[in-house]
C-alpha cells in the first residue's frame, strides 16, 4: 500500500519549482503520513481518514495561498494598487469566514462540549465560503473601473479554490467528522442510535450508491419516483437524491457567487456597508433558492438534480444576463457620435 501523499508529492514534481517542493510541498506531505501512520498504528482509523482527509484539504490551501502571495509580491506581473486590491479581497474573504463560521456555530454552543466543536466546523464551511468570497469581491474591488485580465484571473482562480475546498469538505471530511462526532458523543454518555447512520456520515461513494439501488428499485416496482407519492421508499429514495445532488451543486457556489459578483460590483466609490448587503443578499437568495429547490424535490415535482442545481443556473442565468447587457450599453454608448 502506497503511503498518502504519494499522488500528491508526484503531482507537484510535474507542475511546481523545486524550490516550492522543498519548502511547501515535501514538509506538508511528511507530516501527513507521520500523523496518518501514527493513527493507524494506534488502530484509531477513524482519526487516521480525519487526518488524510484534513492534510489534502490544508496542502490544497497552504499551495493556493502561497501562488497568491507569490503573484502578489511580483512586482513585475502587478502593479502597486491591483496588489493591495486582491490583498484586501483575500483578507476580507478569510475575515469573513472566520466570522461567519463561528456564529453559525453560536447556537449549539451550550449542547456542544468545546472539544466537539471542531467536528462541526467542517459542516459551516460549505454555508460560508460562498459568502465570504462574494463579500471579498463585493468590497475589496468596490470602487475599480475596470478590472485588469490579471486581476480578474486571480478573483476567479480564488473563487476556484474556495470551490475545491468545499467540494473536498462536503465529499470526504465532513462525513468523518459527523461520524467521530457521533462515536464520541456516544462515548460521553449521548443518546444516539448507535445502528443507524445519517445522510451526513455517509461517503459520496456510498451514497451515491445507495441512491442507485433505491431508484432501481423504484423502477422495477413501477412506481413513480419524480412524481408525488406517498409510498414510504419514494420518499425515502428522493431523500438520498437530493443528499447527492447537494454534495456536487454547493460545492459550486463560491464559484457562481463570485462570477456573479464581479459583474454587478460598484464601479465607483461607495461605502463599504452598501457591498456588505449587497452580499448578504445574494447568499440569502442563493440559500432560498436552494430551500425551494429542495421543498420542490422533496415533493417529487422536479428531479433531485434539478432542484439541486437550480440556484447555481438561477445565478448564472443572471451573471449572462447582466454581462449581456452591459455589454450591449457599452457598444452602443461607443457607437455614438458628437454632432
């Protein structure tokens, strides 16, 4: 069996200066399988798949913050003023998910042991980067005319990586952390049933193959899947659909949000409070549409995929839309001429 980071450490040979290697890359990796082999030989596994997980997690971070800082520092490649604006985007975006995160986690404060609540971090995050990157957009780029191909590439390139980091938490961390969370809260004395799994602990291969079989069956039995039934295993089978779906399609927010953000952003100087709510109010309307799409599906009126999926169109119909239209003023703006 191949040690973990060894896809990692070969992928960085093919792509990342040596001098990157030996500063970032092969001391991350080292720590990784020493932590992970000494959880294994402990014969705690649990820990051993928390650690592998939150070492691939924290290397996608540690290696995205060093190309940032790297570009930013170029003073060859940037100028003065578009460095300090993509400094003060990625402060904003980090500031905004420290706090967001932690008052998410405010009300269970009191029924959470301390020690336990690192196990629901992983839970809170997908919630907060999409706003945390639409704020760091919304007001470290307020007040830019335009935006150079540079600059506009770094926004994107972060709002990319905030994506990767939740798909990665959605897919593989936090179903370790819900389940360590359970075997410790049981261990502490907790009521919880110790033979049934939640949605939330299930790994997106498990899942998705849980889906597969519940809709097979649906099938076979003919009964109807998309369509309202109240047959129990329709219910049942719809559930596990929209779990599915949601582990794919809110990964993506940060990336749609961000998209989104960079074509409405204030183009002239404003107060950093009017960004705050214009941010805000995306998130909350990207989460009631996500509430709507689930309602929908819940009640078998549109597939699981569909109402998974229809925030990120909602806001991308809207990005081409407005992006469209500016466009379009623009053109004709430069087509007049001065009698």
């Amino acid at each position: 069996m191949r040690p973990p980071g060894t896809r990692l450490r070969a992928w960085s040979a093919r792509w990342c200066s040596a001098r990157t290697r030996d500063r970032l890359v092969d001391p991350a990796i080292a720590d990784l399988q020493i932590e992970y082999r000494d959880a294994i030989e402990r014969g705690r596994r649990w820990r051993a798949r928390w650690i592998l997980a939150a070492g691939y997690v924290t290397f996608v971070e540690a290696l995205a913050i060093h190309a940032a800082a790297r570009a930013v520092r170029s003073r060859a490649e940037w100028n003065g003023d578009e460095g300090r604006a993509f400094v003060r985007t990625l402060a904003v975006a980090i500031a905004s998910v420290v706090v967001a995160t932690l008052l998410l986690l405010t009300p269970v404060r009191r029924s959470v042991p301390p020690a336990f609540m690192p196990y629901l971090v992983p839970q809170a995050l997908p919630l907060t980067l999409p706003l945390a990157i639409t704020l760091g957009i919304l007001v470290g780029l307020r007040g830019r005319r335009a935006l150079s191909v540079r600059l506009r590439a770094a926004t994107l390139t972060l709002a990319l990586v905030c994506s990767l980091i939740s798909f990665a938490t959605v897919a593989w961390i936090v179903p370790i952390a819900g389940q360590m969370y359970r075997v410790s809260m049981i261990e502490r004395g907790g009521t919880f049933d110790t033979q049934r799994i939640g949605l939330i602990e299930m790994p997106l291969g498990e899942l998705r193959q849980q889906m597969l079989k519940l809709t097979n069956e649906m099938r076979e039995s003919g009964a109807g899947f998309y369509v309202t039934y109240p047959d129990r295993r329709a219910a049942t089978a719809r559930r596990y659909a929209l779990a599915y779906h949601l582990r794919w399609a809110l990964p993506c927010a940060p990336f749609v949000l961000a998209l989104f953000a960079l074509t409405i952003r204030p183009r002239t100087a404003v107060h950093w409070w009017l960004p705050t709510l214009a941010a805000f109010g995306l998130c909350i309307a990207y989460y009631l549409a996500l509430v709507a799409g689930e309602a929908a599906g819940q009640r078998g009126l549109v597939p699981a995929a569909a109402a998974r999926w229809l925030p990120n169109a909602l806001f991308a119909a809207a990005c081409l839309a407005v992006s469209t239209r500016r466009s379009r003023v623009l053109r004709f703006s430069g087509s007049q001429v001065e009698p």
